[in-house]
C-alpha cells in the first residue's frame, strides 16, 4: 500500500464550497499548482512509502507542497503546517478540494519525509518548482543561495533567490503559460 492518493470527489458536497469556487484562479500559487508535475513526485517516491502494514502514508502531493511553502516562506515545520490550516491557497496548492480546519499533519512527518527522500529528493521537488516557474516566465536565472540550507527557514525565501518577471498578459488572463 503506497501514500493516498488526493481524493477526486464525483458528487458535490452540499454543505461545503469548494477551494476552486473560494479562490482567485488567477493567484500565484494556483497557477504554480497546475504547472507542477505532481505526478512525477508520485512516481519517484511512491515506492519509498509502499507498506502492506499499518496507516497509509499522506498524500505525496500534500507533503512535496508543504516542502515547498516552506522553502518557499523560509518557515519551519511546525510554522508551515500552522499557516496550512488557515490559508486556501495553500490548501489548493497541495491538493485539497474542499476547505480544512483541522492541521493536515503533525510536523515531525515532514521531518521523516525529508529523511526518506533524502537530500536528492528535495532538490529535486525544488527543481521542479523552477521549471514550473520557468515554464510560466515568471522566473529568470537563479542568483547564487550563498551557502546550504539547514532546514530551519534561514537562508531566506525562494522569491529572494530568484528574479521575478512580469507573467505575459495572456498567462495572467488565461492563467496558464501562454495567451
């Protein structure tokens, strides 16, 4: 048994408003989100979580996003998984349908998460992030980070390491990569 899987729900929940209809598609990280190969994740880490025993590993999705708010908003762990709860676009980005009041994880899963993937995997969910922001022309050429991260949100956010570009006016309308 791998990690779950982000539910797809058929049937509209009455009581709830979904993400999508709460949000601005056009915000940042929801355009981010489309633009990530989550599936890649999946595949290069699925097997790592595959277990016939005990609780199913969380969403591969909701922790490869987690990580990279947090990079992202140089946060700690338990920071980042505190700010989760209360932002929806957070939520949207690492896969949520509908919105959630409870925490998604404790903290020490990310902890285990990054010992699992090592230092490999989390540069690699970061290039993929670059890619993405590559993709859509909202990042240039990284200027050099000045040192190796520790892990505990120091060495300052991904918005400070990377030069922002205007989006082209179709991508900002369209909310994709391109007019």
């Amino acid at each position: 048994m791998g990690p779950k899987t982000c539910e797809t729900r058929t049937q509209e929940d009455l009581f709830r408003l979904r993400l999508e209809n709460l949000i601005d598609l056009r915000h940042p990280l929801v355009v981010l989100s489309k633009n990530i190969d989550w599936g890649l994740f999946e595949r290069e880490w699925g097997a790592l979580f595959a277990s016939e025993r005990g609780r199913p590993a969380l969403p591969t999705r909701l922790i490869a996003g987690l990580h990279y708010l947090k990079y992202a908003e140089g946060l700690s762990d338990d920071a980042v998984v505190a700010h989760w709860v209360e932002n929806p676009y957070w939520q949207y980005f690492c896969g949520e349908e509908y919105f959630q009041h409870d925490l998604p994880c404790d903290s020490s899963a990310l902890t285990r998460w990054r010992q699992w993937i090592g230092e490999v995997g989390v540069e690699r969910l970061l290039k993929e992030t670059i890619e993405a922001g590559k993709r859509l022309n909202v990042i240039s050429q990284p200027r050099s980070c000045g040192g190796r991260h520790d892990g505990a949100g120091k060495s300052g956010s991904l918005s400070d390491r990377f030069e922002a570009v205007e989006p082209s006016a179709g991508a900002r309308r369209s909310g994709g990569a391109g007019g």
